[in-house]
C-alpha cells in the first residue's frame, strides 16, 4: 500500500500545480487553520493498555500511565478556487501530530510514543447559500510513529530503546462548512467534519479510525 499511497500522492501534486499554473487570472484564496480530530485508534490504544498494565504492575513503584490516543491536533494550509456559482475544490497540506508519555519511579523509567502524520487532501464543496456548504474529500497521508524508552521501561521489542515505524495510509471525510467574510479579502471559515482514515502501520499492520473533526481557519483572496 505504501507504492500505492505515494504514487497517488505524485499524481495528485502534479494535478493541483498543473491547475493552479494553467489559470489566467488569480482566482485562487489562499487558506489555512486548524482542527481538532476525534479518533478510534482501537489497534493503538489496545498496545497502550498492554503497556499501562506492565507499568502499574508490582515490578515498578508509582506509575504514571499513559493515556489513550481519543483526540489529535491537525494544521493545515492549502489553495482553493471556485469552479462555478454552486461548486468549489480546495487542495490542502496537512499535518497530524501528538505524542502520549508514561513512566514509572522505581526502578525509574519512562516512555513516548510520537505519531507524526503528513496528508495531501483534495476536496470539493457545493454551495447551500451565501455562507453553508457541504462537501467531501479523499486524502493521502506518510509519516512516522516512534517509540523512545529509557530505564526499567526498555523491557522487549515492545517497549524499544528508540525506534521508528512508517505509516501511510488513505482518509475520506464528508462534512458541513460555514463561511463568511470578515475584512476586505479575508474570509473565515470552519466545518464540522466525519473523517474514516486508514493507516498501514509497519509495525502493527492495519490500524483504522473514524470520528468527527472540528476545523477553524482563515481564506486570502489574491
């Protein structure tokens, strides 16, 4: 899958700059913002638990455990371009991160497991009214997830000194957003998203989730 995903991507790069550079005038906005992205990483938190349970077992002292992964950070920045009167694409980059940590006192010990996650996602709204619109999207993410322990965590391949795990994978999302200008050339915007993403994790095979994004951002019209 991972050929697949890159591939996917290299077309989809190719296709977003050969729309921007083929356009006479600038109708392009320039936008960019953040979400806050519910998530069921089942497959993840299930080895987070395992791990909790060592961690709080007899063999340590006082453990902080470490939680599980329900909610993720996303920034983002991207291009879109009205088609028609009803009918509008935006391309975006975006980046998904966050990082979990737990240790123990005695014997002393600690551990992190670091998710961070590049995306290219294309999209397409159509217009409801003046300021609503409805939409979807498919989108092709790459990245890492790196387990770093130290101590008395460093236990077997589970708990690794420090290593690094690539991921890529696919989402596709459908969602509501709001629109509304705010100054001359600049517009504000958020949606309410359902975003289903599928990751190929090198380490712990396919791991999937699905849950409802929060976005707030800004648009530039050049």
């Amino acid at each position: 899958m991972k050929y697949t995903v890159l591939l996917l991507a290299v077309f989809f790069v190719f296709g977003m700059t050969f729309a921007v550079t083929t356009q006479a005038e600038s109708d392009w906005d320039l936008t960019g913002g953040m979400a806050i992205t519910n998530v069921t990483l089942d497959t993840w938190n299930e080895s987070i638990d395992e791990l909790n349970v060592v961690m709080t077992s007899p063999l340590f002292g006082d453990a902080e455990e470490m939680d599980n992964i329900e909610k993720v950070p996303m920034i983002y920045i991207g291009a879109t371009r009205e088609v028609n009167e009803k009918l509008s694409t935006e391309f975006r980059y975006e980046y998904i991160f966050g990082a979990v940590e737990g240790s123990v006192k005695s014997p002393a010990g600690k551990g992190e497991i670091d998710v961070k996650l590049h995306g290219l996602t294309g999209l397409v709204d159509y217009q409801l009214n003046d300021n609503w619109t409805v939409g979807g999207g498919l989108g092709f993410h790459w990245g890492t997830k790196t387990k770093d322990f130290d101590g008395a965590l460093i236990l077997n391949a589970a708990t690794p000194d420090h290593e690094e795990f690539d991921l890529d994978g696919m989402s596709y999302r459908l969602g509501l957003g709001y629109e509304r200008a705010i100054a001359e050339n600049w517009d504000f915007n958020g949606s309410l998203d359902y975003i289903y993403l599928e990751l190929d994790d090198e380490e712990e095979g396919n791991v999937y989730s699905k849950g409802l994004s929060y976005n707030l951002g800004l648009a530039y019209n050049f």
